[in-house]
C-alpha cells in the first residue's frame, strides 16, 4: 500500500479524495475513507486533494498511524 487515509479522516470525510481518484479505490467506510491497496496506483492524486491533509504516503506515516494500514486492509478483506 501506498497511500494510507488516517485519524484527520474519522467522521470528516469530505471525499475530495474520491473525485480525483483516476481508479477509484477509495470507498466510503463507518467512520472513515479508505484506500483499496489492490487497486490503487499511487498517483498521488488523493493526497493533493485531501482539504484536512488525511493522506499520507505509507512511510511518512508516524508508529501511532500504522494502524490505519491495517484498517484499510481490514475493510477491504472482506469486499
């Protein structure tokens, strides 16, 4: 995974990210959007569109959002 969509995201969601996103791989979760790592890109495209600065590139990300990685995979494992 490449993108990772973190806390700034939880109960925000202003879905800039999903306008832009040339593949769509971001879908609308509970709390937050996440990034399908199947099926993105990592254009670069959600990140610059993010208005609350949500998304980060996965090795930008501090140790207490790692576990962002894994929600994102949890949601989708199960699509």
């Amino acid at each position: 995974m490449a993108f990772v969509i973190t806390e700034a995201c939880i109960d925000e969601k202003a879905a800039d990210c999903v306008d832009v996103c040339p593949v769509n791989c971001i879908e609308e979760g509970p709390d937050q959007y996440f990034i399908d790592a199947e099926v993105c890109i990592d254009c670069g495209a959600c990140e610059a569109a993010c208005p609350v600065s949500a998304i980060s590139w996965e090795d930008d990300l501090r140790d207490d959002q790692k576990i962002f990685i894994e929600k994102a995979a949890e949601f989708f494992k199960n699509r």
